[in-house]
DNA sequence: GCAAAATGTCAAG
DNA sequence: TTGACCTTTTGCA
C-alpha cells in the first residue's frame, strides 16, 4: 500500500524488468485507452516522484500512474494469468508482467504535462537531489499544523499517513504545533529521519519505525502492531510512556498521537 | 454476505 | 469541508 516507498520499489523493480525493452502495454479493463498507442513500444525509464509513478516511452511520451488509497501493482513472472475486469494496464515482456490494478490515475501525458506534474511537488526524502531547505520554507512560514503540512504533497513528496505519524512522534513532536514553530535544526532532524526509515520502507516493502527488525529470529515477519508506535494503535498504550494514544480526524484522516510524549 | 475502513487526491459547494 | 472515485480486506452478523 502506498506511501513514497512503495512508489520507488516499484519504479525500481519496473526499470529492472521492463525498461528498455518493447513492452506490451494492454488494458484489460479497457479503461486505460491510450494503452493502444504504446503497445510494443520501448519502455526508456521508469521514475518515482513523491506517490507519482512515470513510465516514459519514445516521444516525451509518459504514463502517469497514482495508485490513490486502494491501488496496487502485482509484478511477477510469465506468464501471466488471465486479466480479470479490475486490471486497467498490464505491462508485458518475455519474462515478466506487471498488473495495475485500481489506481486513482493511469493517464497518457506529454513533457509539459510533466513538468506542471513535478513543479507541483515538493523535494521527496527519497530522491537525492531534494533540498531539503525548499520545505523548510514552506514550513516556518506557515501557520497550518505541522502534521498537516507533512502531508502536503506540495511542501513534502512520498510522505502519507503512516510516515507522518511516526515521524512525529520520534520527534517527539506535537501533531498540531504551527509548521512556524519549527526550527532549521527539527526540521533536518525530521528530514533525515524520514530518508532514513523510508529507506528502509523501499527496501523491505513495509513500513517499520520502531526499533526492531522486520523479521524476528525465526525468520518470521513482526506482527504490524509492533512494527509502529502510535500508527493504528488508538486506544493502545505509548511504549514509552504507557499513556493511551489518541486519534483525531485531521483535514479528512485519521491522525494518531501520544499526547504525553507529544507535548 | 455485507458494511466499513484503508498507507490518497481532486473538484464542487 | 464534503463527496466522489477506485479495490481489497476485515469484522461482524
């Protein structure tokens, strides 16, 4: 499920597979109609920005997938079963084929489609390139909530529900202090943290904060409970200060704090 | 067997 | 601020 890192593994995973190959790009569920036009061409490059996927073909021509809150991508080897009515693009080569499967957004666009797509987001912890001080700015002039301006895909790109969260409760920061309250030294404290576990979320494909490895000694993957601190865990008690973490509704989601931790 | 919720975003009012 | 959109999974009869 996607936040920026699910995003990443699977540009990744595509550009490994897929990228410059000829690819079969077909819409089962036909509501992917520009399928037609790239059917059989080579794929050049396959790009994460933020939660934006872009499959880039000859022309400046790009896929734009957003998978929204309930998209997946299955990605396994041929061959590939039968597409059921929910598949909107699959992606075929010799070896492997991908499987799209209710995205918010599956759309053909052009280069300048996807530069007003780029300069619309902010610098993703995840791409090296990002400056880190473009989202600084945004956020020690704004009055908004600190939590409400990390999931601003505008000041911050990749960072969603969860991230957010755990971010700032290893911060130990209140969910609700003005983003202005935030110094230069919090906010790279913040920005690393976020490099660091959505890293780490690229790597093993799932979200782990607290400090503990993905899989116990016997090799068996943690239960999710344990795998955040406050994420999920409503009515639960803070590991560290056994105080009930708490949930509220924040700008339509839900947002889950401890609140003696999170002064 | 069905309702509700879920790691998201956008447009309408 | 609310509703619409898209699909799968979970929890409750």
């Amino acid at each position: 499920m996607p936040e920026g890192h699910t995003i990443h593994r699977i540009a990744g995973q595509h550009r490994t597979r897929f990228s410059g190959e000829a690819v079969s790009v077909t819409s089962p569920q036909g509501r992917f109609l520009e399928a037609d036009r790239l059917d059989g061409r080579e794929l050049k490059a396959v790009e994460a920005y933020g939660k934006h996927l872009l499959y880039e073909f000859d022309g400046r021509r790009y896929v734009h997938v957003h998978l929204g809150l309930f998209g997946k991508v299955r990605t396994a080897q041929q061959p590939a079963p039968r597409a059921g009515p929910t598949v909107r693009m699959r992606l075929s080569v010799d070896e492997w084929y991908a499987d799209l499967v209710g995205p918010t957004r599956c759309r053909l666009i052009d280069g300048d489609q996807r530069s007003t797509l780029l300069s619309r987001l902010g610098p993703d912890p995840l791409r090296r390139s990002a400056d880190p001080h473009l989202a600084f700015e945004r956020i020690s002039r704004s009055r908004q909530p600190i939590a409400a301006l990390l999931m601003d895909q505008s000041v911050v790109a990749g960072i969603g529900n969860v991230y957010r969260a755990e971010l700032l409760y290893r911060a130990r920061l209140n969910p609700y202090r003005p983003g202005s309250d935030t110094d230069l030294e919090a906010w790279t404290q913040i920005w690393e943290d976020a490099r660091t576990l959505m890293r780490a979320g690229v790597r093993s494909g799932r979200i782990v904060t607290t400090e503990i490895r993905d899989r116990d000694n016997q090799g068996r993957i943690v239960r999710a409970s344990d795998a955040h601190y406050v994420y999920g865990r409503t009515g639960r008690w803070c590991r560290t200060c056994q105080t009930e973490i708490r949930a509220a509704d924040l700008a339509g989601r839900t947002l889950y704090w401890c609140p003696k931790c999170q002064r």
